[in-house]
C-alpha cells in the first residue's frame, strides 16, 4: 500500500523547499542509528529532541513526531511507534503536518504506523510530521524508552523518509526515542501548619514534604474551609514555608486549606486551620488623671482620653479601679472597680467620672486603664489620691440634721480643723454648711 502511495508521489514530478526552526544544539535523548541522513524524533517544544517527560495520568498531553531532513528535498514519511497500550491512551492528530497527503494512519494494540506525503518536496530541519495526544492511565516511571521508533537502517518497510528523487530512496539513519512517565500519586500534605492572627492580617506557617514535591497552594474562604485546590481564593502558590495574610478584617474569623503539590500538580488531601485577625495595638496609657473630692461621700476624676491605637482613634471602654491602699500595675484587677464608667470619646477629649458610695474622711487611690475593640487594655494610668470630706453626720447618730447644724455654729469660723470643717480647707464657713446641706436627712 505504501509503496504505490510513494509511487503516486514520485509521479507528481516537481519539487519545492520547505524550511522550519532550526533543531537546539544540546541534544537531549540518545540516538538510535545515526544523523549522516535524515532524522525522525519526538518534541514537546520544549526540549527537542524529547528524552524523557513527567506528565500526571488521566490528563492528555501532547508531543509531535518531527522530522530533520538533513538538507536534503523529501516528499513521503513512514512513521511507526512501539508504546504500552495498557500505560498509554494515544491519538493522532495532523493539525500542521508538512506532509498533508494521508495513505495510512493506524493505532491499535500498542502500534501507531502513519504513512504521508507531500506535493512536490520538503527540505526541513524541524518539521511536524503529527501530534500525539497521549494520556497515562495510570503510574508508570520506565528505565527505557517506553515510545520507541520501529527502526532499522536500510529498512523500507520500517520507520523511514524518502528521498523526492523520483526513485522513493529511503534515508532516515537515526531516530531518538522517548520515555516518558506517568505521576498519578499525590505528595504528602504538609504538617505544622498554622495561622496566627493579628491586627488586619494572619501569619500562616507551614513544613513541606520532601519528596515528590513541587509547590504548596493555599486557599482562603469566609464561612468554611476550602474544600479542594480551586475552592476560594489563592492567596499563595510556591514552595515557601511562611506567608502573611494582609488586609482582613478584624473580627472576621477566615479558613485557610494548604494543598501540596508534585511537579505535574497532584494535589494533596489538604489540611486546614482558620484564625480571627483582631487589633494588637494597645491604647495608650493615660497620664493625666486626677482627683479631687467633691463631698464626705464623692470624689471627681478628670483625665484626657487616648486612642484606640495608642493615641489615634477612639477606646471602647475605660476599667477605673479605686482602693485604700496605694494601686500599682501588679495589684490594679485587684482593686475595686468602678461602675458607671464614661463611654470613651476620641483622643484628646475631656472625659470625667463622679465616684459615689465612699467613705467620708477616707484617702483613696484611682487608677484607670483604656481598653480598645480587640480587648487590648493600655498601661496602667498615673496613679492618683484623695481624701473625701468628714462626713456631715458630726455626732455619728446615722442622719444629717440639726443637731449636726448645731455642732457646725458652735466651731464656726474656727481654723483649728475641728471635725466641723467638712472640706476640710481650714476654716468652718459656708462651704462646710452648703455641704451639710447636701448630706441633710
């Protein structure tokens, strides 16, 4: 059959030149035969000519039969391949083939056989005889050319390119073979990974296998965890072992999934962790607070309010603590806390609280803490005291009345500090009178 197809040809008479790419220098798979003549080899356009390849089973790849005429006008190819049918799924496609004219083109039971020819003549270094679309149906890694030329110089009836010389000379003297293996397992998923959150971001680390391992893709999702490589967005895909998450949202808790992958992206079951970014950044601590008493039983604080970053923004809440003793940094959640706290205004703003319920004749301590939206509570403020007035009660019966009225005119005018002066700013006057008013029944 191939044979009159060749003489077909040769009766066509004129001849023309086809010139493609020149092959690269470095010579990639070991030749069978030799290049005195012409040459035939496989291509992924990559690496020309093809030695090997890692390709993932169940996906199609493609690799072209190509052809080096060694300057010389051809017009007619023989193409004959060996493969493993039970490793390998193969079809044809001529898409592009410099020889368009089609006298046989078979695959079956392991064997591709393709007769072609052309009107007239080539004369290529690097000419696309077909494509091979290839899928591995399952793991396969050969020591040998698994996608081997049916080759032996001199043969007609074998894999061979004939000369446009109107005598169908056969010249193919060397062809280069392929192997090419098929990765259908996936790396190990990777271990260690965590998410540590802060403010407006996650700090995400990782361990990654260390075998059969190309890169790690990590994906984020609200609401739940990525279920495979493509579920949600890629926020990561090389082969490091650290990444930090920016621009999030306080308070909203993301799902990260890690996928490790091989060099022909099988991917791994994945492992997830999630984390909730909050503020870090503390308000800062007030030093401005102060004290004065107002009454027996009152004592004013007044500060300036910080921020909810340091000193920009606005706090979320105050914690003022009182007590007796003197407070410090060690023993302020000890002390008692006061209610009615003020809601914090914006940085710089006045902000001032009344303390009821003390006891008069009393020193007490105040200090004060700013505490922002990530529950961050500032440095403990200055430490302030003061004094409340003598009660009003001056005979200690449990009520304000006249007889308390009576004993103030007896010491009035008085600069002794009797325990008349309620204020005690030593004197007995009106200040102390409008204070027994106050505490009066």
């Amino acid at each position: 059959m191939f044979k009159n197809f060749l003489k077909s040809l040769i009766a066509i008479g004129a001849l023309s030149a086809l010139i493609l790419p020149l092959i690269p220098a470095k010579v990639e798979a070991t030749l069978v035969g030799n290049t005195n003549n012409a040459i035939l080899k496989f291509s992924n356009g990559i690496t020309n000519p093809l030695e090997s390849g890692v390709y993932k089973a169940g996906t199609a790849f493609s690799i072209d039969i190509m052809v080096d005429t060694r300057n010389q006008s051809v017009n007619a190819v023989s193409v004959i391949i060996n493969y493993p049918s039970s490793l390998f799924n193969v079809s044809v496609d001529y898409t592009g083939s410099i020889f368009p004219m089609e006298a046989l083109s078979t695959v079956a039971g392991g064997r591709i056989t393709i007769s072609r020819g052309v009107t007239g003549s080539v004369n290529t270094s690097n000419g696309k005889v077909a494509t091979l679309n290839i899928t591995g149906l399952s793991d396969t890694a050969p020591a040998s050319d698994n996608f081997s030329f049916d080759f032996v110089a001199g043969d007609a009836n074998r894999s061979n390119v004939f000369l446009a010389d109107m005598q169908g000379t056969a010249v193919l003297s060397g062809v280069y073979n392929a192997r090419f293996s098929i990765d259908g397992t996936p790396p190990a998923n990777v271990t260690n990974f965590t998410a540590a959150p802060s403010s407006g971001q996650i700090s995400l680390n990782w361990t990654n296998p260390t075998s059969d391992f190309s890169g790690t893709r990590i994906l984020r999702k609200t609401g739940s965890s990525p279920a495979n490589p493509n579920d949600g967005t890629v926020v990561y895909n090389s082969n490091g072992t650290s990444y930090i998450d920016t621009g999030l949202t306080n308070g909203t808790t993301y799902y990260y999934a890690a996928f490790s992958h091989d060099a022909v992206l099988n991917y791994a079951s994945g492992v997830q962790v999630s984390a909730n970014p909050r503020d870090t950044i503390a308000p800062a601590a007030i030093t401005t607070l102060s004290a004065a008493a107002l009454t027996g039983r009152t004592i004013r604080l007044n500060w300036t309010a910080v921020g909810d970053d340091n000193t920009v923004g606005t706090a979320v809440s105050y914690d003022i603590r009182y007590s007796t003793a003197a407070i410090t940094a060690a023993n302020f959640s000890s002390a008692t806390q006061a209610s009615g706290a003020p809601t914090p205004q914006v940085s710089g703003s006045a902000e001032t609280i009344t303390l009821t319920g003390l006891s008069g004749d009393t020193t007490y301590y105040f200090a004060i803490k700013a505490i922002d939206d990530g529950s961050n509570a500032g440095a403990i403020s200055n430490v302030v005291n003061a004094r409340t007035y003598k009660t009003a009660d001056l005979n200690n019966n449990g009520i304000v009345n006249a007889q308390d009225f009576s004993i103030l005119l007896s010491y009035w005018g008085s600069t002794a500090r009797p325990p008349a002066d309620i204020n005690q700013d030593g004197y007995v006057n009106t200040q102390d009178f409008s204070i027994m008013l106050s505490q009066w029944g």
